[in-house]
C-alpha cells in the first residue's frame, strides 16, 4: 500500500479556521450579519417636494424637531466637557453631531413648507440646561442622560403618529429620517447604564390606547416567525445552507489534494 502524502499545512490550517468559523456562525448567527432579519428603511424611496396638505399637527411636529437641536446640542457639548465618565462624554459628542445634522433636515423642510422656526429652546428645556449647568461629576451625568432619555421617550410616540398620518411627503420623510434618530439616541443614552427606567412614565393600559390593542392571535403568529433570540427562522435555514456549502467545498480539497498526492506518488514508481 502507498503512503498518501497529506495535505499542506497552510492549507490545513485554512480549511481548520474555515470550519471554526462556520461552527460559530451556527452558534451564533449574528456574526454572519449585525442585525440578522431587521431591515434599514429605504429613504431614498421617499419623495420630498412638499406635495400633499400640511396639518397643524405637522407644522408643529418641525418645530419639535427643531426645539430638540436647540437644547441637546449644548447640552451634548456640556456632556463633553464637565462629565468624567468616558462614555457619557462620547454619547454627548455622537447626540450633539447627530442632532446638528437632523436641524439641516428640518430647516430644509421648514424652508420648503414654509414653516417658521424657533430660535431657542423653550421654557422646560432653558430650565434643564440650567439644570446641567449647575451639576457636575455623576450628579451631571445622571441629570444628563434622565432628562435626555425622557425627553426623547416623549417625542418617540408623536413620531410616529406624524409618519404614519401625514398627508405632506416632505414631513412623511423628515419623521421616517427623525425617527432613526431618536432611536438612535435612546439607544446611546441607555448604554450608559444610568438610565433611571423606574422614573418613566408606564404604558397605558391594553385597549386604551388609541388604534386598539395587539390580539394574542397576532402575537403569536408573530413569534413563530422568530426562532433563538428572535433570530429569524430563514436566517438560520440560509446560514445552516452556507456551512453545509462550505463543508463540501473543503472536504472536496481534501479528498482531491489526497487522489492527487496519490497519483504522483504511484508515477515515481
């Protein structure tokens, strides 16, 4: 019987970390993609030409939009400078940029609608700032990121209303794009882990909320859509696919490397 030749070691080590590398997307499905199953929405399929009737409800809408750059810019850049904490310092720095480039949005679209503007904050937000100017090490960052995280809780519903209300497409793409910043923003300021959730204000009761409440019928047609980690059911099926594809390929090299050590093997002799 001839001795095989076995396979070179780079290509050993290649195909291990291969295998490695599948074992854990299969382990671990997000590694293959961010946010396995959740979608980015497609601004760019949205008109803006200011078509369509505008509400009192949507001139006020930019003008909230407007009120909230004023105050959580400077707010943000206080952040950056009387905080010590390293992550609240950087999640002031991220809102404040933020929010100087959805203000561009607003007043874009407050141009076009003719809407008018505020210029400084209101009464609430003046008392906040005063607020921050007067606290300093962890006092200001619990101030900071409270009044923060609340304030966008508030103005995260009406979002909503006005996206899915408006009859303008100019303000239909400002609360889609003003949405992604909020929660954006939500999601910063609670990665702090001193965000004070108690303090919120609670839900109101199923069935009292305008629009009507969620069926279980509904909900548990939805979470069967779901598997591990709401991980999406195709998701798994997909990347289950790709490993097996992978498999294949690899033990392919292997077994042709080997026939063709083989063969030149048996020529010498």
């Amino acid at each position: 019987m001839f001795a095989v030749d076995s396979p070179p070691r780079w290509r050993r080590r290649l195909s291990g970390a291969a295998l490695v590398a599948v074992a854990l997307i299969l382990f671990d499905p997000q590694l293959a993609h961010a946010e396995p199953g959740i979608p980015d929405p497609p601004n760019g399929l949205l008109t803006d030409r200011g078509k369509g009737e505008i509400s009192d409800a949507d001139r006020d809408f930019a003008v909230k939009v407007r009120l909230a750059g004023l105050w959580e810019i400077p707010a943000g850049k206080m952040a950056q400078e009387k905080s010590d904490d390293p992550r609240v310092q950087s999640i002031g720095r991220d809102i404040a940029n933020q929010h100087v480039a959805l203000d561009g949005l607003v007043r874009d679209a407050a141009k076009k609608l003719d809407v008018a503007l505020p210029d400084k904050p209101n009464a609430d937000q003046q008392g906040w700032l005063a607020e921050m100017r007067d606290a300093e090490g962890e006092d200001f960052d619990r101030v900071y990121i409270d009044r923060l995280r609340a304030a966008h809780g508030k103005i995260f519903p009406a979002i909503a209303t006005i996206r899915a209300s408006t009859r303008n497409d100019t303000v239909r793409k400002l609360a889609q794009r003003t949405n992604q910043f909020v929660m954006t923003h939500m999601t910063l300021l609670e990665s702090s882990g001193i965000v004070d959730f108690a303090a919120l204000p609670t839900a109101p009761p199923p069935g009292s909320a305008s629009g009507g409440s969620t069926s279980t019928a509904q909900l548990q047609t939805a979470s069967s859509r779901t598997s591990l980690a709401g991980t999406p059911v195709l998701a798994l099926v997909m990347v289950a696919l790709a490993s097996a594809a992978v498999t294949v390929f690899i033990c392919r090299h292997f077994i042709q490397d080997s026939r063709q050590s083989y063969r030149r093997r048996r020529s010498r002799y």
